[in-house]
C-alpha cells in the first residue's frame, strides 16, 4: 500500500508537531517567584536543576504515565542528605512538584511556571 505525498506530509508534519510539543516542555522555569529550575531530560529520565549554584532537585526520575516519579528528590530548604519520594507532572506552561516522606503521609508540593 503506497501512501500519497499529501498523506506523507501531513504524517511528517504530525510526527514533528508531537516531537516540539514534548521536547518544549523542558527548559526553564520559576520557583517561589525568584529561583530559576532548569528542568531537562538525559538518558531518558527527568532532572531538574537550580541554575544559581547547581543544586540538583530531581535526580534521574522516571516516565510513569503522565508523572515523573523518582526516590531520590531533594528540596533546597532541607539538609542535602535528605531525599524524598517525589513526582512531577508538566503541563504547557507549569510544572508541579511533590515530595513525600515517610511513605506518602508527608508530602509537600509547589508549581513552578514556565519562564
């Protein structure tokens, strides 16, 4: 079955249009209005990096479902030894962060927008 150079392109042109749309979704974003979170994807799993001194946040977390998840998320106020089971979600122009200790029953979460 041979396609159509129109059928062709609009398949290349749907395939590029899903590839910006997902590839858009990391870069730079705003936390608590000031901190500025660089939040990439390197090996197919999602960290996320503050750009002032390079402390790191998300550290390798991976796809599940619409989520990111991972166990080794860290929060600036917190001493650095410390590590919580986090999860991410990002939307077009937001991102959402949750990180919970003691199993799921302490969780603290913040939405970073896009810059």
């Amino acid at each position: 079955m041979k396609l159509s150079t129109a059928m062709r392109i609009i398949a290349l042109v749907g395939a590029t249009t899903i590839a910006v749309n997902s590839a858009s979704a990391f870069g730079l974003y705003v936390r608590k209005g000031k901190d500025q979170v660089k939040v990439f994807k390197k090996g197919g799993k999602l960290y996320c990096k503050r750009q002032s001194d390079g402390f790191e946040m998300c550290n390798g977390m991976t796809k599940q479902g619409n989520a990111w998840k991972g166990k080794r998320m860290k929060h600036p106020d917190m001493p650095g030894f410390m590590t919580f089971n986090g999860t991410v979600v990002i939307k077009k122009s937001s991102l959402s962060i949750k990180g919970c200790a003691v199993g799921n029953s302490m969780c603290r979460g913040e939405v970073w927008k896009k810059k």
